[in-house]
C-alpha cells in the first residue's frame, strides 16, 4: 500500500488526472479508457521494491497521458485511441 501512495503522488506530479482516470493494482500491468477519453483506468502491478511498482506505473503513465491528451472532438473516431 504505502509503494502504490508514493506511485499515485509521483504520476499525479507527473500530469496524470485523477479526476479523468485512476490506478490500480493488478496482475498485469495495462492502461484502457473504458468509459471513454475521460475514464483512463492504468493500473501497475504489485511488487515488493520500489523500482517494480513505480516502472510499471511510469510505463502505464506514458499510455494514460496519450489518452488524456487527445482531442476531445475526435473521441469517437479511431485516431483518438493509442496504438497498441
């Protein structure tokens, strides 16, 4: 718990909304925007060392601000999701 508070302090420093999106703790680490381009859901694996947690999390953080970040009037278009 207290990795995952100092990864959500260092990737909210960083310019990822908490208010369009959120992290998690998962298995395998991912980004989506389920609810569109103002739900950007990332999420970071758990790991026992600081290193393991906030790398994956920045790794997500880079595919979470592309979303957030894109035109809000071409979010119903193709162009408008990541390249995976």
């Amino acid at each position: 718990p207290k990795l995952r508070d100092v990864t959500e302090t260092v990737v909210k420093q960083v310019g990822f909304d908490f208010e369009r999106g959120r992290l998690d703790l998962c298995g395998n680490a991912f980004c989506a925007r389920p609810g569109g381009m103002n739900d950007i859901r990332m999420t970071t694996r758990p790991s026992g060392h600081f290193k393991g947690v906030v790398s994956s999390s920045l790794h997500e953080m880079g595919h979470a601000l592309y979303e957030q970040n894109q035109r809000q009037d071409w979010g119903h278009l193709p162009i408008a999701t990541g390249v995976s």
